[in-house]
C-alpha cells in the first residue's frame, strides 16, 4: 500500500491531500489533477481576481443580465436554494456589508447605522434575479455584489474528490485550510477517518471550553465555521469578521458550528448558517436533515450535538 501526501496554497488558504492505494504514480496523478481543479475554480469564483467569472459579474449584473457559464449558474441556483433553507442566514450577497465592516482587509472597523443600514439595501437573495432559459442573472439594483467565500472552498473540495474518485481512488483525504474536510473511503489501517475539531482557544471567552469530541468520516464531508482569527475591538468589545446577513451585525451566538454531510459544498455553507442561527438552527437543519450531524458551542460555553453526531 502506498501513501502520497500534496499540497497547494490558494483560495487564500492551505490545500492538502492524503491517498492511499497501490500506485503512488497514479495516486499522484489524481491529487495534482484535483489541485489544479482547486486553482481553476478560484479563476472562476474569486471575488479579487478581475478576470473571474464572479468579479465580472459583479461588474456589470446591475446594469444588464449578464450570460454565465452552466457550471457558475448551477452553483448560484444551489446557493439559493440554501438561502432558502436558513432563512437567510446563508446570503452569497452578503458582500457589501463585508466592506462595510472592514472584514475585507482584514482590520475592521465600526461602521456607523447609516452605513449598516445602507449596506443591508443591497444584501438579499431575492435582488439576484435568474433567467435559466439564457443562463444568465442580474442583479436589481446598484451595489449587489456576490462573494462566494463561504461556499467556495467546499465547492472546489468537492469537485476535486469527484475527480479523485473518476481517477480510481478509493482512499484519501482533501481538506481545505482544515476548514472543510472530504473523506473517500477509509484508511488502510481503520474503517472510517477520524478527524478532530479544534476547539476555541482561551483567548476568545472568559469560559474554559471543553474538548470536542471527533468524528468520523466514510464518504462524507465535514465543515467548521468559528468566529476568531480575523476579529477587532471598538469600545473594549471584540467584533468577528462572521456577519448575519439579515441584521448586519457580526454573529453573536455561537463560537463554533460543524456540520457533516455527503457533500462539501452544503457543509461549508451550513456550518456558516448554523453559526449564524446558534441553537435554534441546530434543530431547524437536522429536523429539515435527517442524515444531517452537527455540533455547536454556543456562546455560554455549552457544547450541543445533533443525536447522530459521530
């Protein structure tokens, strides 16, 4: 049995790959042919790269319909649908709000009501209009603009393991900056992966959290959104850069969410909604999602699993 490990920084982030299987040529072949799979979707999806299908579109859906690729418009259709189910608290059009905070460069900033409430106009599914005859989407006024970094990541890890599994492979690993993880098969010397979620450093509550327990995965996917590492103080309170898009403000009801399903595109977005509803979206997502597993450490500190967690 042989082992190959790869890696690739983009999306702004961390790429890796463990596989398992008897040609260590082909298994690298498939990871190097996922990676690339992971830069060529960044090419499409990134909100900074001018030349992206998203930036374009951002660009000039405000002023005609602009024609996307079937692939990009599948992709915008899901995330709808996914708007749908959290009652909002997914929105790709979450953007201009994200300028709004300063989460965009990283430092933050308080903006003022007037500038919240200026932002929240141009945030909503409901201002992104699809024609599928055409395959093309618009936006309803001014200042829409699409960020896919809550769903991105997922998407291209899940695009780059059905590669993997076109290619034969029957065991690996792929995870995302460790954020979204997709497990195929099982490793050689157990029947499922097990993977660990770090819990929140002491650093981010006065509280002492708990240790969390792992999962395991066999063909499915795991998702975890928390709300430190990018943060800033006003006023001697600390801000997250994780945003409700519905009130405009940043995420006040959990520290932590994960969420294991088939599908690395749907972990990704749903561990940031669940992070954003706290504990009344844990059983609104697992009753809507009986195959749904999920955990989350709300803000007292307490640590709530869905039944079929593990």
């Amino acid at each position: 049995m042989q082992t190959v490990r790869l890696a690739r920084h983009a999306m702004a982030t961390r790429f890796e790959l463990v596989l398992h299987g008897d040609d260590a040529a082909a298994l690298r072949a498939a990871g190097e042919e996922a990676l690339n799979e992971v830069d060529r979707l960044e090419n499409q999806l990134s909100l900074y790269r001018p030349g992206s299908e998203i930036a374009q579109l951002n660009a000039r859906a405000a002023r005609e319909a602009v024609r996307v690729s079937p692939e990009l418009f599948a992709l915008l259709q899901h995330t709808q649908r996914l708007h749908a189910e959290t009652d909002g608290a997914f929105d790709i059009t979450v953007a201009p709000l994200v300028r709004c905070w300063g989460s965009r460069d990283n430092h933050g900033k308080m903006p003022g009501p007037e500038a919240i409430t200026e932002a929240r106009s141009k945030v909503g599914m409901e201002l992104v209009q699809f024609d599928a005859a055409n395959c093309t989407v618009r936006f309803a006024r001014d200042g829409v603009m699409l960020d896919l970094g809550a769903i991105g990541k997922g998407y291209a890890v899940e695009r780059g393991a059905e590669l993997l599994r076109e290619a034969g492979v029957t065991s690996a690993l792929f995870h995302g900056g460790t954020s979204t993880v997709c497990a195929i098969g099982h490793p050689p010397e157990a029947m499922a992966w097990t993977v660990g979620i770090e819990r929140p450093p002491a650093s981010v509550g006065a509280i002492p959290f708990p240790e969390l327990p792992a999962v395991q995965l066999l063909d499915q996917s795991l998702s975890v959104s928390a709300v430190w590492g990018r943060t800033f103080q006003s006023d001697g309170k600390n801000f997250g850069h994780v945003l409700d898009p519905r009130t405009g403000q940043p995420v006040e009801t959990a520290w932590l969410a994960a969420i294991v399903l088939p599908a690395a595109t749907e972990t990704d977005a749903l561990s940031t909604a669940l992070l954003t509803l706290g504990s009344a979206g844990l059983q609104r997502l697992t009753g809507a999602r009986p195959g749904l597993q999920a955990l989350l450490v709300t803000q007292a500190g307490e640590v709530e699993m869905s039944s079929s967690w593990g």
